[in-house]
C-alpha cells in the first residue's frame, strides 16, 4: 500500500459528526479529500466547502471540489472533479482556471476521452460489489486494468475497495484508491488500517 494514493470521496450523510470526521479524516493523512456532497445546492456547498478548505490547509491535504466550478473559483480552490459530460463541453478558457481537473469514468474509451479533454487523472468504477451501487454488478480488476493501460494520467479505483483488495488495484496498475464510507464511518483506530 505504500505506494498506492489514498483518496477520501466525502458523504457527509454516513458521518455522525461530518466536521469532526473531516478533522479525523485528514489528520490521518490521506493523500486527498474530493467533497462531494451532490445533494447539496450552491450555496449551502460552498458553506461546506469552506469549512472543508479550512480543516484541510490545517493538515496540508488537497482539496478538490465537485461540479460546482464558481464555488471552486470564489473559493480560490484550483482543483475540481467533474462528470465526464460537462468537462467534455468545458470552454478551453474555464479549464485554464483550474489546475487540477478529474472526472469519474466507467470504460476505458471514457478515460480516453477525459485525458483528451485534459482531465489530470480518472477515478474509475465501481470495481467491487458496493452498498453505493447496489444491485449493479462490479466492474472488477479486468475492467481496472483496461482503464489504466488505455491512459496516460493516473486512474484512482473507486467501489468496494477494502484493505484486503486494495493491493489489487496497484497491481492492475491503478495510481490509488478512493474510499468513502470506509472513511466516513471510521473510527480514529480504524483509520489506522489505512495509515502507510
């Protein structure tokens, strides 16, 4: 695991206390915290994108924001992750106002398309069974490897990613992991699985 990239995917809505598992959350190093959160409108986002830069220029954790571009400029944060459509659209002029851009995929011609369009990585899924994806079946590891060899950028694995399978998706060639209620549910001792 030492060389695999742990990802936090937030979901404030598995947290019992979200703040202060944000805090526990980045306190533990993971590599990056993505906030979320679709549900939410505008404005009630970037109140919690706020409070997520806050805690994350705390710990030295990258924060990339979701969809919400304007949010991400007001807030002078200059990473976002998009759906694949609306990067696919993006005026070359928007993308230059951010430096990091990603996109989540879900075919290896996808994660062609997202580099194309200048995506700096994919997260690609769901490779395992996930309660987040219920009754859809994984994609698994094969699915893994096509994504990480059809690109260039770094392809982070997403769904059902666990410590045991987690070594998998290095092996498929995946740049890391992104996790969300492993993390979101976690305890300060369980966190500690996932520490390298």
């Amino acid at each position: 695991m030492s060389t695999c990239k742990i990802i936090c995917v937030s979901n404030r809505k598995l947290a019992e206390n979200f703040p202060a598992q944000l805090v526990r959350v980045a306190r533990a190093g993971v590599d990056g915290i993505i906030l979320r959160e679709k549900d939410l409108g505008e404005a009630e986002y970037e109140e919690l994108a706020a409070l997520a830069k806050a805690i994350c220029k705390e710990y030295g954790v990258p924060l990339t924001l979701h969809t919400y571009g304007d949010v991400a400029l007001r807030l002078g944060i200059r990473r976002l992750h998009l759906p694949l459509r609306v990067l696919l659209a993006m005026e070359e002029a928007e993308k230059r106002n951010f430096d990091v851009l990603g996109t989540s995929i879900h075919a290896p011609e996808e994660a062609v398309a997202a580099e194309a369009a200048g995506a700096a990585y994919v997260t690609a899924g769901h490779v395992f069974a996930t309660d987040c994806k219920k009754g859809l079946p994984p994609r698994g590891i094969p699915f893994l490897k096509d994504v990480c060899e059809a690109v260039h950028i770094p392809v982070y694995a997403i769904g059902g990613i666990t410590p045991q399978n987690a070594p998998l998706c290095a092996e498929a060639g995946a740049a890391g992991i992104c996790l969300m209620s492993s993390l979101m549910r976690a305890s300060e001792e369980e966190l500690r699985i996932w520490e390298r």
